[in-house]
C-alpha cells in the first residue's frame, strides 16, 4: 500500500523527532517511514498486526518432522533427470 494523504509518510529522522505523535497516528492509520526518500518501515497498530499475523499459516518443518504424507509425496515426485554437471559435483 502506497503513501497517501491519510497514511502519512515520514522520514525517520521526522519519526524519531516525533515519535509518540506518529505513534497515536498510526492506531488509526499505517504510519509509513522513510529513510533516503524511500519507504523502509509501516507502523501499524496491534491489533492490526495480530490480525496480519494470524492470516499467516506458512510453517517450516526439519526434515526428520516433515509430515508422512508430504516425505511420500516428495519421495513419488518425477524430477525430470539429472543434470550431468550436478552429478560431477558429488563425484
């Protein structure tokens, strides 16, 4: 989401200056901070970021934890053949 006249832009020097200001404003709207003319951070209230957070089901798994039916399926997989110069480099 680009700045826009409701969701202010600040530059971090401004942010740090002003701080608990931008720190209110964002409870209402994404308080965008730049650094060098570019955006660098958003500062979102809470409740906003738990909401994002709790729509984020990626998960990562070691291997020796990796469900049984995603090891099959990887194990079933057709890769296509080996590329000769992959196979040089564990010779």
């Amino acid at each position: 989401m680009p700045a826009s006249p409701t969701t202010p832009a600040v530059s971090a020097t401004e942010f740090q200056t002003r701080a608990g200001l931008y720190i209110e404003q964002s409870g209402k709207a994404p308080v965008f901070i730049t650094k060098h003319r570019r955006l660098a951070r958003v500062l979102i209230d809470i409740e906003e970021y738990e909401r994002l957070k709790a729509r984020d089901t990626r998960q990562a798994y070691r291997t020796e934890n990796l469900p049984d039916e995603w090891a099959g399926a990887l194990e079933a997989a057709d890769y296509g053949p080996a590329d000769p110069a992959l196979d040089a480099l564990t010779d």
